[in-house]
C-alpha cells in the first residue's frame, strides 16, 4: 500500500509559532503510524513564498522578497527538524520546478474552458489573501483576522468555479467521510450548495508571484500556486525516480480555516485539469491560549522552540495531542504541559521504565530471561487489545483516542506492578519462576507501549526499547511484530530517569 500524507505549505510572511508546529506533528504521526503498518509513505510539507503579503512583510525588513522568503522558509524547516518530522520532502513555491507545473496546470485549466478574463470589484482582506462577500463578513470585519477588507477592483482571469458546483455537490454526498470529523464536512457541503461563485486567479496589481503564460503582466494568485504544490512536487522531490505513483493523496491534513480552499476550490481545479481527486482530508480544530485562536496577526503566539527546549521534543509531541482532541479547538497552557508532563510522562510512564529495569537489575543481574511460566493471560490479552485499538484508532486519525488507549495500559501495568510485588517475591526462592515471569511480562508489556507510542514519541519509543534490550531497526518497530511473545530475553540497562519531574512554583 502507498500513502501519501501533506500538511499545508506554510505561508513566510512571519515565523513559525506552536501552531505550524501542530500540524507537522500531526501528519509525522500518521506517516510514521503508516510506516509501521509497511506502507510505502511519502510525506510532504513545505513553504507558501508569493503573494502580496510576503512583499510587503520583505518591504517593512529591506529585504527582497525573495531574500526574505530565504530566510524565513529555512526558520520553517528548522521547526520541521527540530519536531523531529520525517518528511520526504520540504517543498518551497519559489523552486523553479513548482513554477514551472503551476504555469503547465493553469495552461489545463484554460484548455478545458474554464479560464475567462472579467473585471472585478470586491472585498479582500490583505491577512488572507482573498475576497470575501459582505454576507460572510463579521461585524464588517474578516471572521479569521478581524480586520476590515479594502475594497480592490482589477482585471483578472477567473477560474469558472460555479461550473463544478452540480458536480462537487454529488462527489460530497457520494464521499461521505471525505472530509473528516464530521462537521468540517457538513460545512463544506453547506459552502457549495449555497452556491459557488467564479473566483478571481490572478492579480494585475502584484508582480511577486508565478507569471500567468499566457499574460506575464499578471501573476497567478497565491493560493492556486499553493495548492498546486501537492503535485508539483511528485515531479522532481527525487530525480530520476517516478513519484507520480503516489498520486492521488490519501490525506490532507490542514487547520480549519483553509477548509474553503482545500475542500471546495481544490477539487474543482483538480476536476478541470483532469486529476483525480486526494482520498481525504482531515481539519483540525485551533489550538487556544486565553481562549483566542494563536494567530501571527495578532501576536499572541507560542514559541515551540522555548517549549521543546525545556520539555523535550516528545514531549511536545505528546501533549498537544494528549491534551488537546485532535479534530476540535483545545486550550493550551504552560501549566498545562507542566502537569501532563509530571503527572503522565514522570510518574507514570518513565517511573514505570525505571522501577522495571532498576528490578531486574536489582532480582536478576540485569537480564530478563524468557519466562516458562505462562504470562498473565489478562495482561496478555489487554496488551492485545491496546495494540489492536491504537492501530484502528491511528488508521482513522483518531490520535488522542490511541494515546488514551495505550495510556489506560501504561496504568494497568503499574497496577500489575504492585499487584505482583516482585520485591516480595524476590525474598521468596520458591517464588523465583514467578518473579521470572513478572519481570519477563513487564518487559513484554512495555515493549508493546513502546511500538504503539513510537508515532508520536519516537525518541522516548527508541530509549525505552533501548533500556530493554529490545531490538529496533526498522523491520523490528513494524506493528505486526507487536506481539507478547515477540519480546526478546535480553540484559536491560538502567539509566536516568526518561522524564525528570519539573518543579513548578505553587
């Protein structure tokens, strides 16, 4: 099986912020996820470098633009590096290549008649790059920024959008998941049946931006350029090799307030030039700090570089998808991280790591041998069960549900764990193939919260099987060895605690 995954291209009028940082990790999980299954993965994620906002944000620093697209676009793949993304691929839109598809896929959509040029007036708003109707304005003002759109009239080309309305209307009710959760559907559904518009694709009063073939003196809207990334891309990210296989997606993922464009406008461009369509989009919620979306135009934004430098990289990773439902809006806090980080990371999971390892070192040298005893058959069939939930959980981009799942069994093997009492086992010779067996079981268990958290928390994944002298290569995290008796008899390694409890003033 293939799969293709995106996130959007990140716009570089400004740096990125925890929110960039979000839905990076959210499309590394699930390609990781689907690494494991053995598909053949392509992860692709990248920059947005024209428009009118970015030469304008170039302008107010002296810079050109396309020194300041530089500059910024490296601050993105930095993040997308430090999050520890496996991407296949970091695609920017000032690559000569993107440009050059752009030009190719716009010249389609002219010679399926569905190009015309007109005069326009109307009301944009210059944070989104794009027109609004006064219908759609909220006290005046754009509903995302809050900002009231200038009135701009020019001559452009137009994409004839209301042609495809009849025909996106019955892909949507055909595709029913299409677009996931379930009201990101509905809306988008609502969006064309109240009636689709012909939407302006050029500008005659920007000149940073991918010249229209046909008419250099106007330059291809932004967001048609960006989207049109999705493809470009598969067209030279690895030369001599044919990437065009991957082709269509099988999931977008993206914030909400780029659903118009992804789930309306792109299937339409799709469906004029002639491609199939992605298999599906997944629209997460907003991440919230005081109860407001985080947003660059309004500065209250958190750095995800200060974050990961006092708590980890997994540990970022895991709270914004432990704390916040992956498909709603969520409110996160620096108290927030603090105690999930205590609390769950600390106390449960690493204490846990650290109470094993220290045992079987303490009770048996520091080699767990393969029990004879029979394991647990409760334990054995509840590691069963988180493996199978997070699997199906991580297959329908159910992220926070999995991590409860694998969660409720990192508690049930503390349980176990005082339940078994090994220290008193240990004072026990008869007892020894029971002690045996309980140390082999917490090491067959953990092994198995390692496989199922190794999308999220790589690196923690990597440590903890490490310590437990469980193999890792590549073949070895697959999740169809997840299994109790795969865990291998082995000499453990004590070592520092995988996540020091942070002291927070009362």
């Amino acid at each position: 099986m293939r799969f293709f995954i995106t996130t959007p291209i990140y716009y570089v009028n400004a740096d990125p912020h925890v929110g960039h940082a979000y839905t990076t990790i959210a499309a590394d999980i699930l390609a990781r996820f689907h690494r494991q299954c053995g598909d053949e993965v392509f992860f692709l994620t990248g920059t947005d470098e024209h428009g009118n906002k970015v030469a304008q944000a170039a302008a107010e620093l002296g810079r050109t633009p396309k020194e300041h697209c530089d500059i910024v676009s490296e601050r993105f793949r930095a993040l997308v590096g430090q999050v520890n993304a496996s991407n296949d691929f970091f695609i920017r839109t000032t690559d000569t290549e993107h440009e050059a598809f752009v030009q190719q896929f716009v010249q389609r959509l002219k010679e399926a008649g569905d190009i015309e040029k007109r005069a326009y007036g109307g009301l944009y708003c210059t944070a989104c790059e794009g027109f609004y109707y006064e219908r759609d304005l909220v006290d005046g003002k754009c509903p995302i920024h809050q900002i009231e759109p200038v009135w701009l009239e020019e001559e452009n080309y137009y994409f004839l959008l209301s042609r495809y309305q009849d025909r996106l209307a019955e892909f949507f009710r055909s595709h029913p998941d299409w677009v996931k959760p379930r009201s990101r559907y509905n809306e988008a559904l609502s969006f064309i049946e109240q009636g689709l518009e012909d939407i302006s694709i050029s500008r005659s009063s920007i000149t940073w931006g991918v010249p229209v073939p046909w008419d250099p003196d106007q330059v291809i809207y932004v967001w048609v350029d960006a989207l049109i990334n999705y493809l470009s891309a598969l067209t030279y990210a690895r030369p001599g090799e044919e990437l065009m296989r991957f082709w269509p997606p099988q999931l977008h993922v993206m914030a909400k307030d780029i659903l118009k464009f992804h789930a309306v406008i792109w299937p339409a461009l799709l469906m004029s030039a002639g491609y199939d369509l992605p298999d599906g989009e997944f629209i997460h919620g907003y991440l919230l700090m005081g109860g407001e979306k985080m947003s660059k135009t309004r500065g209250n934004v958190l750095d995800p570089f200060a974050v990961m430098k006092q708590y980890g990289i997994d540990a970022l990773r895991f709270y914004l998808f432990r704390e916040v439902t992956f498909g709603q809006d969520g409110v996160i806090s620096m108290e927030g991280f603090a105690q999930r980080y205590n609390n769950e990371l600390a106390n449960e999971l690493g204490n846990l790591v650290s109470r094993s390892a220290s045992m079987i070192g303490k009770y048996r040298g520091g080699v767990v041998a393969q029990a004879v005893g029979g394991s647990d058959a409760d334990l054995v069939r509840e590691g069963a069960a988180m493996v199978a939930a997070c699997r199906a959980r991580l297959d329908d981009v159910e992220i926070t549900a999995a991590l409860e799942g694998i969660w409720e069994f990192v508690r049930r093997l503390n349980r176990y764990v005082e339940e078994q009492a090994p220290w008193k086992l240990a004072k026990d010779e008869a007892q020894a193939a029971q002690l045996d067996q309980v140390l082999y079981d917490l090491v067959a268990g953990l092994r198995l919260v390692a496989l199922c958290l190794y999308p999220v928390m790589p690196g923690t994944a990597e440590e903890i099987l490490d310590r437990l002298g469980q193999p890792q290569e590549a073949s070895d995290l697959l999740l169809e060895k997840a299994a109790w008796e795969q865990a291998a008899p082995a000499a453990v390694r004590v070592g520092p605690s995988l996540f020091p409890r942070i002291e927070t003033p009362e």
